[in-house]
C-alpha cells in the first residue's frame, strides 16, 4: 500500500537491480555441477553461492534496497484513455439476422413419450399393412423384429416367419415400444432448438438419417432382417412414424424456459444485478 | 505516439546518447524488473526452440526413408531425448514464465511481482540448469568415449537409468539439468501465487481478475504441486547413481514401475501446466478480435480449477502398458475421459465468444482460431488413447507421438505465436508485420498438418516411436516421406517469423499505447512501459477497466 | 456487494481483500509448504512402498528405536517459538530471546538425537543407504527432514543474532512469525515421519 500515490514525489521507489541472485544461481548450479566434473568446480560454487547468499541477505535486510526511478515526463506517458465513438451493439435473444436462437418455449417432454407411443401405434399399422400385402401375414415384419435377439428366428425359413409366435411378438412389442419412446423423448427435445422446417426435418430427415444409420450396421445387429429386408416398405414404416410423432410433438402446448434469465438467476441464487443493467452502481 | 525512440524505454536519464552495449548487458544481468525477465524467459526459450526444433529436423530427415544412414542409433538416441526434454522444460515452461512474468503484473495493476530479487533467481536457475543439460555434449564421456549428451528418452525409465545400463555421466546431466531448472521453476511458482494472492490493484476483486490470470494462478498452484515429486524422484535417482541406493535398482528388489508412477504424476499434470497458458492466451487474445465479452467467464474458472485438479488424477493412463489391475486402468481411463469435460466447456465457450461478434482476423486471431480446431483433433485422439484397449494396441507407437505434438503444436505453440503477436507492440512498441504474419501462419499450419495428421497413419499400421530406422515395404514409406516434407514446410514458416521479429524490431511500424482497443490494464500504458509499469495504480470496477472508460455510456460494471 | 456500492461505486472497497501487500511473505511462505509437503509426500509414499520388501536385513523392527527425546525436542521447540513470537508482540525482546535461544536448543538437541541414532545404525548395525531398501528409503526420508531442520537452524540462529545484535524489533513480528510458519511446518513433517517410520517399526 505505501508504494502507491507518491507520483507527487517525480518518483517511485521500485527494487534496486541487483546481481545476487544470479550469482547464488550460478553457484547451486557449480555445486551441482561438480559431481558430473570435478570437486573443485563444486567447492567454488559452494564458496560462491554461501557469499551471494549473504550478498542477497544485505540487499533485503534490514531494508530491501530501493532506488528512486524517476517518473517519465508528462509527454512521454501513456495518453489517457478516451471514450470510443464506436456505438455498442448488444446481442438481443432471437434478434434479426443472427442465428442466435435459444428455445425460449419448448415442448413437454411428455408429449414426446406420448407422440412416441402414437408413432408406435402408426408405425405397427404400417408395417403390418406391407407384411400383409407382401406376404400375406401381418406377424412377418414382428417375427423380423424379434430375430434381433431370437436365434432362432434368424435362421427360420418365410413359412415360420409368416406364423404367428408368441414369443417374438412380445419381444418384438418390447423392443419396438422401447425404441419408439426413445425417439418419441428426442423429437419432443430436440425439435424445438431446429429453428425452422419442423415438419420437413421431423417427418423425412430425420427417419432417413436413421434408416441410414441402420443400413450401415443392421448386417451385424439382425442379418436375418438385413437379408429379407424391403428399403422401400422400410423407410416408409419409418417417415410413418416420423410424421406422427412430429405432427403429436409439434401441436402439444409450449411452456417456458428460463433460458433468458441468467445462469445464478436459474440456480436459485438471490443476489442483486441479476438479469439487468444496474443504472448507477 | 510520443513515445516511439526505444532508447527510452527503461529510464528518460537515458535518452540522450547511444548506450555502451557492455552497460546494457549489465543492466539485463542485474535486472529485477519482471518485464526484462519476462522478455529473457521467452528469448531463451525461442534460442531453445530453435535448437530443439533442428534436432527434430535432424531426425525427421534419417526417418524419411527407410534404412537410410544420415544419423547412427546412438545420434538419433541423443537427439530424441534432448529434443523432447527440451522443448518440455526448457520451451514450454520458460514460455509459461516468461508471459505469466510479463503480464501478470501488467494486468492485475502492479509494479512487479511480489519478489523480484526471487523472480531473478527463478529465471538464472531455469537457465543455468538448461545449459547444464547442454554442457553434457562437451563435458560428459559416454560409453564411447567422446562428449555425449543424454540419450534415456525424455522419461528416463528405470533401470535404463541405472548405473549399470547408462554408463558415464549423460544421465547424471539429464538429472541435474532438470533438476536444477525445476528449483528456479518452483521458486517463480510460488512468486507467481503470491503476486496473484496479494499485489491486485485496488477494485480487482478475484472476480474481475482476467481469465489470464486466473489460469496462469491456477497453473502456478498446480506447479507447486506438482514440480517438487519430480524433484524427489531426480533425487531418488541421484542417491542411486552416485550413493549406491536402491530406489529403482530392480536387481535389489527396487522397482521400476515406482519410477513411472513418480514420474508420471508429475509428468501427465506437466502437459496442464504448459497447455493451460495456452487456454490462457486464447482467452485473452478471442474476446478482443472478436469484441465482445469472454463468454461464460465463471464457467471457465471453474473448468480451469476443475482441469487443475482432475489433472492430478489421470497419470496412469501413460502406464497401462504396464499390466497394473483392471480396477485402477478402468479409474483413470475414466478420469481421463472425465476431463475432456472441463476442457469442451472451454472450446464451447470461445466459440460463444466468437459467435456473433464482429471478428477481426487479424494474426493473433488466425493462431487462436486455427488452435481451436487443431486442439478439437488433438483432445478428439487423446480420448481414443485414454480407452484402455486401443492404448494397449497403440501405446509407445508414432499415432501417439502425432497426438501429443497435436496437442503441444496445435494447442500450445499456436497460442504461443498469438501471444507473441499480440504483446509484442507491447513489450517493444512496435507491430509486428502483418503481411510477413500471415505467410508465417499460412506455411507453419500448412507444414504443421503435413506433418503431424498424417503421422497417426504409420502409428496405425504399427510403427513403433522412438525407432531410428525401419525396413521397406511395411506400408511407412510414403507416410513418413510426407512427415519430413511437412517439416520443411513449417521451418519456411519459422524463418519468416525470425525475419519479422528481426525486421519488426528495427523497423516495425509504431505501435502506440494501445493498438489492439484492449480491454485490460496493460493496454493502458505506454508501449514499452515504463520501470514501474503505471504513474499511479489503477482502479478497476469491471473485469474490463478499458471498456469502461472508453465506453462510459455503457460500462461493463453495470452488468456484472 | 450490494450495500458497499452505494458508497463507491464498483465495490472499491473490496480493493485486495483480506490479502493485501502486506502478507505476501505469508503466501509465499504457504506456497513454499506446498510444494514441501508434496515433496516429503513422495520419500514417505517410496518408504511406505518398499516397506518390508528389502531383500537382505537388517529390517526396521529390528534396528530401530523409537526415538523419544528427539521428539520430545522437536514438539517442545514448536511451543517455544510460538512463546518467543508472543514475547516479541509484547514488546518484550528478553523473553524474546530467551525463548527463541530455548528453540534453537531444543532443535540442536534434535539433530544430535538423529545424529547419534544415524551413528548407532552405520558403525553398530551396518545399516547404510546402500545396504538395502529399508536403508536407501529411511536415510532419504529422515535425511531429508534433518536437512530441513538444519536449514531452520541457520535461519532461527540469524534472527537470534539479530535480536542479540539489537536489530530486531516489535515491527519484525511479521517476518518472524512466517519462520515461524517454516519451523512448524518441518514439526509436522517429523510427525508424519515419526508415524510411518517409527511406529510401523514397532
């Protein structure tokens, strides 16, 4: 604290340059340096470093040894700072031409499990629909499903596939109804943060990307369904799916986010100059 | 502007007459004063760069073709060794030092750190430690007789370092080398903790410290830390060579993974300490080009506190090669994995800080931009390497020499090259040239991504690092002939950053007090500033103190 | 914040808070222990690894005592210095020096404590760092903190030379108490030593 405001003096006391430490430095390295040497190099660093040590104790005590450094010239010191011209913009949320959008409404998550189950419900109608026109049983597509886990299934012939197993249409529901949920809570959270083209990205992008996905890895998830598989019929089960989850998801009632408050505001922490501007401080 | 001619720059009793250049060395020898030892860390850990820089050439060179005989194995032994210690200790943490030196005092208001004549000794101990180590290839008598530098590799396992193994004095250099630099280092640590702790201007609560200093403060803590187990451990292998102990000495029940742990736990929380100034560079250097606010200031705080401790807690990952039980690799394979979060919160946070500002592109920001995408890649193969499987399938193999020179280039050395770009008008009160910038970055980031993506290929087909040459026809040759071609494409860009310091430095355009509209403290005086940094200490309200001066109509501490 | 910035605006007065300049030897001080104790940290983590896995004897159990009077020195010196400050604070630089003479004596009978225990297992037991892991990990750890304790001895004995010499006054508690900090700190290391080593012994 005392070193501050004696700017009237022309002066300010800062720490005298000294050579001491460089010297006490020089000497621990002689000292060590002399075991991968020679003694005498050890013993003239221990000499060395005993009286820099003395040397850097004169320079700190009683007193650390200051010199007045005097102050610059007004001209040569650095210009005050002015206030800019430049005009501040602030970035607003949703404000125009900026990408910014944070979801300030979104959907329930709710709606997302029930869209998911309506888009299950279409999506077995679908399927089950293709299976009878196809092959004339609505069980094939369920018994494909249930080879994913069921060895068994995945060596049957289309006779069995046809007929109607207990077993495989409860593993199938199982996995079907699992999987749809998942994707049913994904629309209903990540729909909304997609700024635009709902439907579009909802209904047909998204169950391509999927269905994509899965024709890269279905040869080593189910090869009995990658073998017997229809693209076509396939990929319209899925934008089936796709629309009805997106159409649910998309007419459920939004409800606020606290993504415009700030983030102490969110935790709960009660202090003062959250969220606006203080005018004077 | 006033302020242009450099023989003014330590003291207007000096401005008339040219100054004997024996009177200027003694002045640099004597100094206390934290920006002329700032200035000697960086200086000397460029001269080290450059040195450890041709040695890697040197060896990139006998690499690029299979069996070729430009260096013999006990050459290339040297030189790897000496390469990897020197751009660790004797590059990366001076670099650290010196800006952390330099800065910090600037930035939180003070006239220097809070003890000088320990500063001076911090920075002779790293020096004379580092020509120590180089003394080894004049004073040391290797197996064959003539001076040998170190060859144990830069983590000198046990019992490779054992007297019987490592035959005359090279290793002992290494030790002591590092050993004696490691002093000097812990020493500025703790000035650097202290300065933090105790000097801030009036106003600068912890809260509006920069992020700069938050993170070097974080770093230093971490060093203390950190630093002296590797200082005990050198010892501990002191005692063995020359008192006969037996710490790593297998033959007497010692053990040498004990080594590793010791030195890992040092070694792993190292690649934090030289890559946090990084993240500290960039968060300094983003918010000005892109003019707005660092975003999610807190946050980054806390991820920085968090990256410090987790750092702590991941150095096994570098010993699942040695069969440790599954319990402890599936722990620090976690943690390992763990901290990538703390760190993607950062890179998330530039990004917003970036997102819908009016960016300037300017050199600084070409670095610190081309660090956030090279760094993605370099976090993105450090958590493949942190899973247990691939690392035993990868471990020891060139896909990770390309990942961690990912890291230590892509992360650290681009941010190194913003900082100089940015504080140099500040340091010397001259611009660095723009146009010769630009040809620097474009040629080094070319030659870097030559160079190193392609070197996780020959990792993955199995090339083993450390080797000094290898047999035709395994699939390497065109790799590695890329590699070095990539080499030579980065030392055109070295050679225009040495041509525009040498060129800025005589003739560099004036730079004035503030040439970037900064928004910290060292902006508010004169480039180069004066001895005692500030006419009167500063008062800050904000974590902006030039943002609210300049714009009074709408000043930062109105929002935080 | 919110009451102090209607007075300043910006919360000046929160300027340095509670670490202002002025205790700056106090951090560096603590920071320096820091480092220390990760230092001691890593002989006690080798002693405690290598802890009967020495291949030839003599084994701690066997050779060691447990070592009361260098103890009894070292945590007695610790209250006399805290005496010795307390003396400084009132003024008092007899009892000052009294106290702080009783310190350094108590901390020279410590190392002849050491010295004559290291004499015992050298010449007597044949026990050197050389002989086997339990030797190479204690005469480190134990060295180590003796170095640390001669170390202190030089500074105590300084600051005493001082105090004789009249140079020492009331002003100097500061200073005087951040030795003090180092003193207690190589106190505790012992502690921690006297755990795993001698106690282990046992």
């Amino acid at each position: 604290m005392s070193a501050r405001r004696d700017d009237d003096r022309g002066s300010i006391r800062m720490p005298a340059p000294t050579a001491w430490p460089m010297l006490l430095a020089a000497g621990i390295c002689l000292g060590f340096g002399g075991l991968v040497t020679n003694a005498i190099v050890t013993a003239t660093g221990a000499v060395l470093a005993v009286i820099a040590a003395w040397g850097w104790i004169r320079e700190v005590l009683p007193v650390q040894h200051l010199e007045e450094v005097a102050l610059r010239p007004a001209a040569l010191r650095a210009k005050d700072v002015r206030p800019s011209t430049a005009r501040v913009d602030h970035l607003e949320v949703g404000q125009d031409g900026h990408r910014m959008r944070l979801p300030i409404e979104i959907h329930p998550w709710t709606a997302g499990l029930t869209g998911g189950l309506i888009g299950a419900g279409v999506m077995a109608l679908v399927a089950a629909a293709i299976g009878v026109a196809g092959y004339g049983s609505p069980w094939y597509p369920i018994n494909l499903l249930a080879a994913t886990v069921m060895p068994s299934l995945s060596q049957a012939g289309t006779k069995e596939l046809s007929a109607f197993d207990p077993t495989a249409f409860g593993i199938a529901s199982v996995i079907h109804l699992l999987a749809s949920l998942l994707v049913g809570a994904l629309y209903g959270l990540i729909l909304p943060l997609v700024p635009r083209r709902h439907a579009l990205i909802g209904g047909l992008v998204a169950p391509l990307f999927w269905t994509g996905l899965l024709w890269a890895v279905l040869g080593v998830l189910n090869p009995a369904l990658n073998g017997r598989i229809e693209w076509p019929a396939f990929v319209l089960s899925q934008v089936a799916f796709g629309v009805a989850v997106g159409w649910f998801v998309s007419r459920s009632e939004k409800i606020a986010t606290l993504q415009d408050v700030s983030l102490a505001a969110r935790a709960g922490i009660e202090a003062s100059g959250l969220g606006k501007g203080r005018d004077e401080a | 502007m006033a302020v242009l001619d450099r023989s003014l720059e330590s003291s207007p009793a000096e401005s008339s007459a040219r100054v004997p250049v024996g009177s200027i060395l003694h002045d640099w020898v004597v100094t206390a004063d934290h920006k002329k030892l700032g200035l000697m860390y960086i200086a000397s850990g460029l001269v080290f760069f450059l040195v450890a820089g041709v040695m890697a050439s040197m060896m990139r060179i006998q690499l690029a073709l299979p069996q070729n005989d430009f260096l013999g194995p006990n050459t290339f032994n040297r030189l790897m060794t000496m390469h990897g210690t020197t751009m660790v200790f004797f590059v990366g943490m001076p670099m650290f030092f010196g800006f952390a030196n330099y800065v910090v005092p600037l930035q939180i208001g003070a006239r220097d750190l809070a003890f000088p004549r320990l500063n001076a000794f911090g920075f002779w101990m790293f020096l004379f430690g580092g020509v120590l180590l180089y003394f080894s290839a004049l004073g040391s008598e290797g197996l064959y007789g003539a001076g040998s530098t170190p060859d144990v590799g830069w983590f000198a396992y046990a019992p490779l370092t054992s007297r019987t193994f490592s035959r005359g004095n090279a290793t002992d250099y290494w030790i002591l080398g590092i050993l004696l630099s490691s002093v000097g280092s812990t020493a500025t640590a703790i000035n650097l903790v202290t300065t933090v702790a105790t000097m801030r201007c009036p106003g600068m609560t912890l809260g509006r410290m920069p992020l700069f200093v938050w993170i070097l403060w974080v770093d230093a803590i971490l060093v203390l830390f950190v630093l002296s187990p590797l200082t005990a451990a050198q010892v501990m292998l002191l005692f063995d060579r020359f008192l006969g102990a037996h710490f790593f000495d297998t033959q007497a029940g010692g053990s040498a993974v004990l080594w590793q742990h010791f030195f890992w736990f040092f070694g792993h929380p190292e690649v934090y300490v030289l890559i946090l100034p990084a993240f500290a560079i960039a968060s300094e250097v983003i918010p000005v080009f892109s003019r707005k606010p660092l975003f999610g200031y807190p946050i980054m705080v806390a991820a920085t506190i968090c990256i410090g401790m987790i750092s702590m807690s991941v150095w096994v990952h570098h010993m699942f090669v040695v069969g440790l039980e599954p319990g402890a690799n599936t722990f620090f394979a976690a943690s390992t994995m763990a901290i990538a979060v703390p760190t993607g919160i950062k890179i998330f946070n530039w990004l917003g800080t970036m997102w819908g500002g009016r960016i300037r592109f300017r050199v600084p920001m070409l670095w610190c931009t081309a660090f956030l995408l090279e760094f993605v890649l370099a976090g993105l193969t450090g958590v493949i390497l942190a899973t247990v499987p691939i690392d035993w399938q990868l471990s020891d193999s060139y896909f990770v020499v390309a990942h961690f020179h990912f890291v230590l280039i892509g992360g650290l050395l681009f941010n190194i090259f913003a900082a100089i770009y940015y504080w140099f008008p500040k340091a010397t009160g001259r611009m660095l040239d723009e146009g010769l910038g630009r040809k620097h970055f474009f040629w080094f980031v070319l030659g870097f991504n030559l160079t190193f993506l392609p070197m996780h290929v020959p990792g993955l087909l199995g090339m083993p690092r450390r080797i000094y040459t290898y047999m035709p026809g395994r699939g390497w040759d065109a790799w590695n002939l890329v590699v070095t071609i990539g080499v030579a494409v980065q030392a055109i860009g070295i050679l225009y950053f040495l041509w525009n310091v040498i060129s800025s430095l005589r003739d560099g355009e004036p730079a004035g007090d503030d040439p970037w509209d900064g928004w910290t403290l060292e902006w508010a005086t004169t480039s180069p500033p004066p001895e005692y940094n500030f006419e009167e200490i500063p008062t800050v309200r904000s974590r902006r103190p030039l943002w609210d001066l300049k714009h009074p109509e709408d000043p930062d501490w109105r929002w935080e | 914040m919110s009451t102090a910035t209607a007075a300043v605006p910006g919360g000046l007065e929160e300027a340095t808070g509670p670490l202002g300049e002025d205790r700056k030897g106090r951090v560096g001080m603590a920071s320096l222990i820091i480092a220390e104790i990760s230092f001691f940290a890593v002989f006690i983590v080798a002693y405690l690894f290598y802890l009967g896995k020495s291949a030839t004897g003599p084994q701690p159990g066997e050779v060691l005592k447990t070592p009361v009077v260098a103890t009894i020195c070292l945590l007695a010196s610790s209250v006399t210095i805290a005496i010795a400050l307390r003396a400084l604070r009132a003024g008092s630089l007899g009892g000052f020096r009294l106290w702080w003479l009783a310190t350094i004596l108590l901390g020279a009978g410590f190392l002849v404590a050491t010295a004559l225990e290291w004499h015992e297992l050298i010449w007597e037991r044949g026990l050197t760092i050389a002989t086997n892991l339990f030797g190479t990990t204690f005469y480190s750890l134990v060295g180590f903190h003796a170095l640390h304790v001669t170390l202190g001895l030089c500074m105590l004995t300084f600051v005493l030379v001082a105090a004789l010499r009249g140079r020492l006054h009331p002003e100097d508690a500061e200073r005087t108490e951040i030795l003090s900090w180092y003193w207690h700190f190589v106190d505790a290391v012992w502690i921690a030593v006297f755990c795993v080593v001698y106690l282990t012994a046992r």
